[in-house]
C-alpha cells in the first residue's frame, strides 16, 4: 500500500517538472537568432508575404499570450505544424518515438551486459591482471568521442566487413536488432565504461561490509552470496547512475542517429535545428524530457524496490 | 587441562599477517588455545589487540585479506587447510559467528526471515514451511515479541538491541556447538547489553553450545566466563580460569587492566588506566610489547619477548617476573 502512495507522489512530482521545462523551451526557443518566418518562406518572399506567415504562426503577439497558447495548445495535444515537413508535430513525433526508444532501450541493454559481469570479474579480482586489463581497457572507450568510435565500427564492422547496414531501422524486430547494433553498441561502451567503474567499485565496497562477513560466516554458498547479497546491494548507487546516464544516452542520439542514419528523434531535432523549425523543436525539446522524466520516474521506482528503507519510511 | 578428548576447539600457534605497502603487519602472532564443549571463554584484550581477527581467522574469514598460518582443529580436522567451500558445512552450522554491529551486520534489503532461512536452507533438509516455523521458534527463543509477525520485517525496522537478537536467532539457527561472538554488546546500551548476555549464557547452557566471548570488558568476563584469555599485540599474555585470573593476575597487563575497572571506589577519584598506548602493529618492540608501558619493565623485557608459561592450577603466563607480580598482589 505504502508502494502505491510512493508512486503517486512521485507521479504527481513530473507535473511542476512538466511545467518548468514548458517554460524553458518556449523563452529558448524565442531566444534563438532568425527569423523563422524567412525560414519558412522562400527567398524571394516579400515583406507582406513575412508579414502573413507571422500573423498565421502567433508571433505578432506578446510573449505572454504566445505562452498561453502554447501551453493551452500542447496539453490539448495540438503541438503546430512542423515548417520542416509541413505535418502536425505530434503525428511526426509519435512515428519516431518507438525509434529512439528502442535504441536507446538496446544501449541500456547492451550496457549492462557488457559491464555487469566485467564490473564482478574486475571486483573480486580487485588489483589483479585481469582487473587492471579490465579497467584499462574501458578508460580508452571512455576517453574516445563517442562519434569516433562510431565512425570506427561504421568502417570496420559495417563498410569493410560487411557485418550489419551501414543505416536504417528495418521492419521487423529482428532486422530492428540488427540495424541499431552498430548505433546502439555505440553509445554503449561509453556509458558501460562508466557503468563499470561504479558498479566495481560499489561491489568492492559491499564485499567488505559486516552483512557480507556475517552471510559469510553462516555458511552459505558463494553464488547465494554474490547474487543475493552482494549485487543487490551494489546496484543501489549504480542504478541512480544508469538512469542519469539514460538521459546523458538520449541526448547522444542526436550524434548516433546522425552518423547512422537512424531515422529516430535525435536525428529530427538536429534537422529541425538547422531549418528553425519552432514547433518541431519545441515538440521534441518536451518530448525528451518527459521520457527522462519517465526514465528517472522508472529508476526511482526501481531503486524503492531494491531498498526496503526508501519504501517503507 | 590439555585433556585433547575433551577439547572442541584447539588452536595451535595461529599467526595471521596482513600484507601492506611491502609491510608485513602480524596482527595475531602464535596464539594458542583450546575450547572446551559447553564453555564460555572470554578473550580479552584493548582495540587492535587482534581479539576479532583471531575469531575471523578461525573460521576462515580473515584470509581473504592476509596469510593465517597454524593450526585449528575442530574435532580433530583442521580447518586451516580446509577451502572455503570446505568450510560452507563448518560455517553456520557448527561454528556460528555473532558481529559487533548489529546495525551494519544484517543486510539492510532483506527481511529477517529470509536472514535466517537460508541459514536453514544451507545446513538443513527442513522444506519451507518447517523453515518459516524454525525461524518463528528461533526469534521467540532470543526474545522478540510477536515473532511470527516480525519475520516479513527488515533490519531497520528494529532497534539496535532487536537487531543483535536476530544476529543470534541466525547464528544459532542449525543448533552449533560453538558461538564466536565478536564484542557483541559493545555497540549496545548498558541495560541492553546485560539482557544480551544474560540471553547468550542461557542459550549456552540450554543448548550446550560453547562460546568464545570476545571483549574488552572485564566486568562482562567476570560476569560470563568461565575461562579467560587476555590478548595483547597479538599475543595471549595469561590464560586461566576467570576466578583464579582476575583474584590473582599474574601478568602486568592483566592487572593493569584488573585495575581500570571501576569498583568500590569513592565518588570523584580518578579512575585509573594503563599509562601509555598499545603499540602499532608496524612498530612492535623487539622484546616484550608491554615493555614500554610496564611499570615492572627491566632490560631483560626489552630484548626477548616471554614465552606464555605453565604456572600451575591452569594458569599460564607470558611475563618475566610473574613471580614477583604476584607477590606483589598477595601483598
């Protein structure tokens, strides 16, 4: 029962959040330089011609009432019209959502698999070869610009050697999995590496604790150890970081998609930048945001999970 | 008193090192002792004595983080040879293990009932619902009210005194034959840690399980054990039995430490203490480690260290002039 209050108020916490970054894109956005009606028109358009596309998009008003259309407009579910691609924003949104939500859902995954059992082999071989090799090893995709490391396997695994597309998503889930690895795997050995090193150094910490000692000495085995004790304990701080680096991931869509030719969001809000298009970035700005609201929503969710002191106090 | 029949426990010349920056730190140095089934002995000694790991090292939980060298028989098979998944049948079964800090030592994410099943899922055939009945059995057993209620419970939902009593409904869950309790009041209220020991040498009794009760606390010795081992730099420095040790300590340190304790004294005396510190582990004396702080020290104590002798009535002791000493007391 105490879960259920738990979540509400953490439910009803989004809607100041919501409201804050409503603000903030929409002074942002009118921050810009240009002028997005001469985006919008050609380049022989004549002033009165300006003049009307203004008129018809709102900006002749004042802030205040642009602000209160905008905000009226968007919980109505009316996000405009992208000057880009000339359809309502929230139709193109919602066609690339499952796009970058399954990317960056397959980078999540391939994260924790890559350092999960890494982070273990490294902890209980703390100072060791293999833990120095490990750790050396994530120090270089860490200190690599995630786009190079893109370009890198774009060369090798997908130009040379032919191994996956060089672009795209595919239709179905399989060809899905196949055409995002390259993208997905990208972006995660930047956040495995530092997934990793929290994860090694939180296993390391817990190995020593009295409960660890104590679990020891009741003679139970070490797989019941590790698994029960141990990595529940250290997943506490490591899964707050994985869902800071969610958001940190999301971002990094812009680049991935980019270089990958992903058709998903980030790609969209990086055209939408270079045509001013106002409603499309506005759209996809509050687009990102409540998914990582969600994401942190979700992490939080895990964490009163894992900790029975967050839940039950 | 060495009767071997009668020994559950016996360690031999248990050393255990820790490595450190290219250092060598002897933490425990040739310790040895017996245990006796259904006794209460205590080993006593100031912090960093190596009271905790030499307990630790019994069991094989200090090796993971230094070399312990020696021997300890447990019914006549020694452990030290034993791998740790050797040692998974000895460990919570035969030999349970209580710690000093009831609050870091359960695992906060689990509740209690499940703390102490897997003990009984470990080293016992009983299917689930005997367990859950053996784990309502074991917490009305050390005390806590409403058990049934409590076993969906986690740690921190109990008070520090509550959490030391699932400690020792887990430790004693598969009914072993020897406790190792690690200071296990020390962390507790003065109130609290009486009904504590008064519960630990109930269940010894009850079950005739033998305890090694580790503290610095004389007046818990006195009150608790029947035998007693005081440690100091890693050496035991006089074993005996409680009443003949604390009427008539042979070694100095021992009745230095006799004396810190407050009794029969006016209001607004100063209490006494040891004059000086233990010394750090990386700077033991050549000769004995009391030296520099013995108030009997002669140059003969600063150049070798004091074999742990036979005195007689079951008592032995390291010192040069435990002669002396105990004239001095009888005086």
């Amino acid at each position: 029962m105490s879960s259920l209050s738990y979540l509400v108020s953490r439910l009803l916490q989004i809607i100041p959040t919501f409201l804050l970054v409503m603000v903030v894109i929409f002074l942002l956005v009118r921050m810009l330089p240009g002028d997005p009606a001469i985006a919008m028109a050609d380049a022989k358009a004549t002033e009165a011609q300006l003049e009307l596309i203004r008129q018809k998009l709102g900006l002749n008003e004042p802030l205040v009432m642009q602000f209160f259309y905008f905000v009226k407009n968007t919980l109505s579910g009316d996000m405009g019209t992208s000057i880009l691609l000339k359809a309502p924003v929230l139709d193109v949104i919602i066609e690339r959502i499952p796009v970058t939500a399954f990317l960056t859902l397959y980078a999540v995954c391939l994260s924790i698999l890559i350092a999960g059992p890494l982070a273990f082999v490294a902890a209980l071989n703390k100072n060791r070869g293999l833990d120095i090799a490990i750790r050396s090893g994530f120090q270089v995709g860490l200190s690599t610009p995630v786009f190079y490391i893109g370009l890198l396997l774009l060369t090798f695994l997908a130009a040379s050697l032919r191994l996956f597309p060089v672009g795209g998503y595919g239709t179905t889930f399989l060809q899905h999995l196949h055409h995002l690895m390259l993208p997905a795997l990208t972006v995660a050995l930047y956040t495995s590496a530092i997934i990793m090193r929290n994860l090694r150094s939180a296993v390391i910490e817990v190995l020593d604790a009295d409960y660890v000692q104590f679990a020891r000495s009741k003679g139970l085995s070490r797989s019941v150890i590790l698994g029960r004790h141990v990595l529940r304990n250290a997943l506490i701080s490591t899964v707050t970081l994985l869902g800071l680096s969610i958001g940190n991931l999301m971002s990094g869509t812009l680049v991935t998609e980019t270089v990958f030719a992903v058709p998903g969001l980030g790609r969209l809000m990086l055209e939408a930048i270079f045509a001013r298009d106002y409603p499309l970035i506005q759209g996809l700005t509050l687009t990102f945001a409540v998914m990582v609201s969600l994401v942190f929503l979700f992490t939080d969710m895990v964490q009163a999970w894992l900790d029975p002191r967050l839940r039950l106090s | 008193m060495t009767n071997q029949n009668e020994s559950l426990l016996q360690v031999r010349d248990l050393t255990t090192t820790f490595h450190s920056k290219g250092r060598a730190l002897r933490a425990v140095d040739g310790i040895s002792f017996d245990v006796r089934a259904g006794e209460v002995l205590g080993l006593v000694g100031e912090s960093g004595s190596g009271k905790s790991i030499s307990l630790r090292s019994i069991i094989g939980l200090a090796r993971d983080y230094g070399t312990v060298e020696g021997n300890v028989y447990w019914k006549g098979e020694d452990l030290l040879t034993r791998t740790d998944k050797q040692l998974q049948c000895v460990r919570g079964s035969q030999i349970s293990m209580i710690f000093q800090e009831p609050m870091t030592s359960l695992n906060p994410l689990l509740t209690i009932g499940l703390q102490i099943e897997e003990n009984l899922k470990a080293h016992t055939d009983l299917d689930r619902r005997a367990r859950k009945a053996r784990a309502i059995e074991l917490l009305d057993t050390v005390g806590i009210p409403s058990a049934s209620s409590r076993l969906k419970d986690f740690p921190h939902q109990f008070s520090g005194g509550m959490r030391q009593r699932v400690m020792i409904a887990i430790a004693l869950a598969s009914n072993p034959e020897l406790l190792l309790a690690d200071e296990p009041t020390t962390a507790l209220d003065v109130t609290i840690q009486d009904q504590i020991l008064q519960l630990l040498l109930s269940l010894a009794k009850n079950l005739n399980m033998a305890i090694v009760l580790v503290t610095h606390d004389l007046g818990v010795v006195a009150q608790t054990c029947d035998r007693v081992a005081v440690m100091y730099a890693g050496r035991l420095v006089e074993t005996g039995s409680v009443r003949d040790v604390l009427k008539r300590p042979r070694h100095p340190y021992t009745l230095g430490l006799l004396k810190s304790v407050p009794e029969n004294i006016p209001p607004r005396t100063p209490l006494y203490s040891v004059p000086g510190t233990p010394p750090a582990l990386d700077a033991l004396p050549k000769g004995c480690a009391f030296a520099p702080r013995c108030h009997k020290a002669e140059d003969v104590c600063l150049g070798s260290k004091p074999p742990l002798s036979v005195l007689g009535d079951g008592i032995s002791s390291a010192c040069h002039f435990t002669v002396d000493i105990r004239e001095e007391v009888l005086a």
